[in-house]
C-alpha cells in the first residue's frame, strides 16, 4: 500500500478483513491522516458532513459539529488507524519513488529502501501536491510566503498585511479563518466560486446520547446526507431530470446568500461566477461571503502578472503591496501517480500510456499493469459528496482481486485492453455530455476530464460490488 490517508488505511482494513494480513503501507510523511494531516490552515474543515464524510465500519457518536474541523478528523483517522491495528502496518518515512514488475512480482523503491510485493495498492490521492503557479518573479518576494496546505503556523499574520492568492475550497475556508487577525488582506481571484449557505450545527449532548443509545439515528444522518448529496451527483449529470429545477433551487439560495453577505453591488457584481452552477466544485461556507465584505479586505480580479519583492503586480500595473503571501492555489490533481517511476510489463512506463491522460478501468487498473491498483484512481473523484465512498468501493474490490490471487486466480491478473479502452471512451463519452464539459477547472487534464466520476455513488458502488473476473486476465 502506498500512502495513509483515508484511501490507504480503509484499503488495508479490506485486505485485512479478506484474510490478506501480510500487508504494509508506505507513508512519505512522518505520521498517518493523508490530506488530513498535512492541511492545518485556519478554518480547516470537511465540507460534507461528517456522519457520511467517515468509514461505513467506523461510525463516530462523538463528532462535535456536523462538518468537523482538520484536528477532529485527523484525531478519528489516527484514532480508528490505533483500534483497529492498522498502524502497526505502516511505515513512516518512505517516501515510494520506483516500481518495476520483474514479471513475477513489484520491486518497490523507495527512499528507505526496497521491497517486493505481490500487490501493489497506490493510495497517493488526487490532492496530495500542491501546486504553486508559475508566475514571475515568485521567488524574489521578501516575506513569508506558502501554501496553503503548507502553512506557516511560525508565521504571525497579526498586523499583517497579507495576499492570499485563489479562490477555491481551502481558500474559502482559509480567508475568514484569518481574516480577524490581519491588518489587511487582499484577495486575488481568478474566478469567483459559487458558494452558499452550510447547514452546520454543533451536536449537543442530546445528540451524542442519542448517537450513541440508538446508532440507527447516527445511520439516518448519515443515509438523509447520502440521499440529499445523491440528489445533487444527478443534477450535475447531463441527462437528469432533476438537473434544471434542482440547479435554479441552488442558484437562487446562492443568490440570496451572496446578497446578504455583502451589502456593497459593486462588489457582489464581481463575485459573480462566470460558468456555470456545478462546473466547479460548489463551496459551503457561512462567512466567506461577509469576510470579503469586510473595509479591511479587497477583493482584486485583475490578472496577477507577476510577484516582487514586496507584493503582487497585476495586469492593470497596479503593485499591491503586502507583508505574507498565501497560495490558495490547489493541487495537482490529474498528474496521478506522477512522482513514481511506474514500469509496467515489457518495461512500458505508466507515465508513457498517460501520456495524454491518466485512465483506468473502474478507476483502478490499467492493462499491462498487473496486479497494481490505485485508490482514488482516475475518475473517481465527486463533485459533490464524500470521497470516501468512492475509495471504500474500490478497497473492496480491491480486497476480492487480492483474495482472488492468493486463492489461485492469478498469479497475474491485469484488466483486458478493450475492457480498459471501452470504459475510458463511457467516462468520456458521459463527462462529455455533462456539467464539467462547460468550463475550465481542475478536473481537466487538456481536453479530457480525468479527475471526475460522472454519475452517481450508488453506481459505481453497484459497478464495483462483484469483480467481474472476465474483465480480467492472467499476465505472465
Ligand atoms: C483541505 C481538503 C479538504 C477536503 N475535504 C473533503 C470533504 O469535505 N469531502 C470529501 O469527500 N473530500 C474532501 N477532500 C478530498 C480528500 O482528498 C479525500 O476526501 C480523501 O481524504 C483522500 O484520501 P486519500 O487517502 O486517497 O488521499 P490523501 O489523503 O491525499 O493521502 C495520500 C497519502 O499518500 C502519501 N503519499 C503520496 N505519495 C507518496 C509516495 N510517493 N510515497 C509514500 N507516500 C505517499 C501522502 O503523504 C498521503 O499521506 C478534501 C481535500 C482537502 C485537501
């Protein structure tokens, strides 16, 4: 297993739980959590509530509000990882750079050294690199600057004034959790996000006695949020008929959000977005609108054309003078896999066949490629509910190939060429037709979408139930 974020932890309990103890997972960082762990901005919090955004096999009574904040969700990873004995299987500090199938088996390089594996399971996620834009000048800016899955707690943004550069979901969070404390801040936006009201509420007492006596109320949270974000995965699909009423419901409960958060027309007039509801992630955040709003706050839409040593210049000339610079810019998230030399059968290298674009059958395998499968693959991103659904089907899954070749399946299997090919031209013949086609963003490799599934949880959990082994073929 390569990474110990949700993917990779919840791949091992299915290993386990199939009956494959011999397991071990490589972790880079120097503790468990994966974007949990290294994402400790002001204001850090999931965005789908927590009763769904956790395991199916580890409900938690004890969450303290619905969308739970960085530290309480890492502490239920590490939490869950310790009782369930998974963290005995990892190993911090080894950071995988290399692997080879020797026709047998993987060779695993990695920077503490090598191992051989039956299975290779990679778990690296899609928002694990962040990205920081190439624009000129960056390193001659003389303050601190970092991003935002990075962040300075040694930094002191008291009295500061302070750039923070994008617009997207950590930025959303990240702008009212420091806005109290800076001198002044300006905001650089790109393109404006849609973003409206979050339903969170702190869970009394009540709730976790209620939570606790009755788990079926816990369970109903959780089913109420699954069928509501279920909802919306149909709306953003082309065909569905929910799409154009459900649409124009968000859209105008965003309206009225953005015109109660900010008084001021002109500025509301630049925080409209111009694509689309849906084409982009949509955010849910109760004070991101009233921060911008805030006289200490400027929100600049110009261009950003380059960094020097004390602010930011953008298209109109104009140099904005600033203290801090904070990129809320991202991550890589269709460069899959990138930082790993993947040499498949033959010596073909995974970076040559995704050379315009990673794709793998189900979001797991590609041919050529035996008995290697990613978590959180290509494709297998939501635009609107939780991520871990996605990655616990596909540990399952995971989990029956595995079992499969311990019990004499393989010893090889690798997913057929047309098997792969046929599922790769579905995704993009149905991502083609949908919401995401209408705009530029990171679920965009080029010309396709990679990042992104394009129906509905229900199913690709339907899809992934049963390994249909006749899509599957020994290798070797
Ligand atoms: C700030 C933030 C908020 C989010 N909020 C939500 C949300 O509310 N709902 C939702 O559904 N999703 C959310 N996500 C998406 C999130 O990525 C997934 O929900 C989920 O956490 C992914 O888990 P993962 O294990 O696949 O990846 P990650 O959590 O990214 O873990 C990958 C792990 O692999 C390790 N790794 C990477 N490369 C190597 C290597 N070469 N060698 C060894 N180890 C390596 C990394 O260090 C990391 O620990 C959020 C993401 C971010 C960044």
């Amino acid at each position: 297993m390569i990474g110990a974020g949700f993917g990779g932890l919840g791949a091992a309990h299915a290993l386990r739980e199939a009956g494959i103890t011999d397991v071990t997972v490589l972790e880079r960082a120097d503790a468990v959590g994966g974007v949990w762990r290294e994402n400790t901005y002001p204001g850090a919090a999931c965005d789908v509530p927590s009763p769904l955004y956790s395991w199916s096999w580890a409900t938690n009574p004890d969450w303290s509000r619905r969308y739970s904040a960085q530290p309480e969700i890492l502490s239920y990873i590490e939490r869950t990882a310790a009782d369930r004995g998974l963290l005995d299987l990892v190993r911090t500090g080894s950071t995988v750079t290399g692997l080879t199938w020797d026709g047998s088996c993987w060779r695993v390089t990695t920077t503490t050294g090598s191992y051989d594996a039956d299975v290779v399971v990679a778990a690296v996620g899609q928002l694990s690199e962040p990205v920081v834009p190439d624009i000129a000048g960056a390193e001659t800016f003389a303050g601190p600057a970092f991003h935002s899955a990075e962040w300075r707690h040694d930094v002191d943004l008291d009295g500061k004034r302070v750039a923070v550069i994008g617009t997207g979901a950590s930025a959303v969070q990240l702008v009212p959790g420091i806005v109290d404390e800076v001198a002044a801040m300006t905001v650089f936006q790109r393109s404006a996000p849609y973003v409206v009201v979050r339903p969170d509420r702190r869970y009394s007492p009540l709730h976790h006695r209620l939570f606790r006596r009755f788990p079926a109320v816990l369970a109903a949270e959780r089913r109420a949020t699954y069928e509501l974000t279920e909802l919306f995965n149909r709306a953003l699909e082309g065909t569905s008929l929910v799409k154009r009423p459900l649409m124009a419901a968000i859209k105008a409960v965003w309206r009225l959000h953005l015109r109660r958060g900010v008084p001021d027309p002109e500025l509301r007039r630049r925080l409209v977005p111009d694509y689309p509801l849906g084409c982009k992630r949509l955010l849910f955040s109760n004070d991101w609108y009233p921060a911008l709003a805030r006289d200490h706050v400027d929100v600049v839409s110009e261009r950003v054309t380059g960094i020097e040593p004390t602010g930011v210049r953008t298209a109109d000339g104009r140099l904005h003078a600033v203290d801090v610079l904070i990129w809320g810019t991202g991550f890589a998230a269709t460069d899959y896999l990138g930082r790993i030399d993947v040499r498949g059968v033959d010596d073909v290298s995974l970076r040559d066949v995704w050379a315009d674009g990673a794709r793998a059958h189900l979001g797991l395998t590609v041919p050529g490629f035996p008995n290697l499968f990613c978590v959180y693959g290509p494709n297998t991103n939501l635009g609107g509910s939780s991520i871990i659904q996605m990655l616990e089907a596909q540990a399952g899954w995971i989990a029956q190939v595995a079992r499969g070749i311990a019990d004499g399946r393989g010893p090889a299997l690798a997913v057929r060429r047309e098997v792969w090919l046929a599922y790769d031209e579905e995704m993009q013949s149905r991502l083609g037709s949908g919401i995401w086609s209408h705009c530029d963003s990171w679920y965009r490799d080029g010309a396709r979408i990679t990042t992104n599934w394009p129906g509905q949880v229900a199913e690709y959990q339907r899809r992934l139930a049963r390994v249909d082994w006749a899509e599957l073929e020994r290798v070797g």
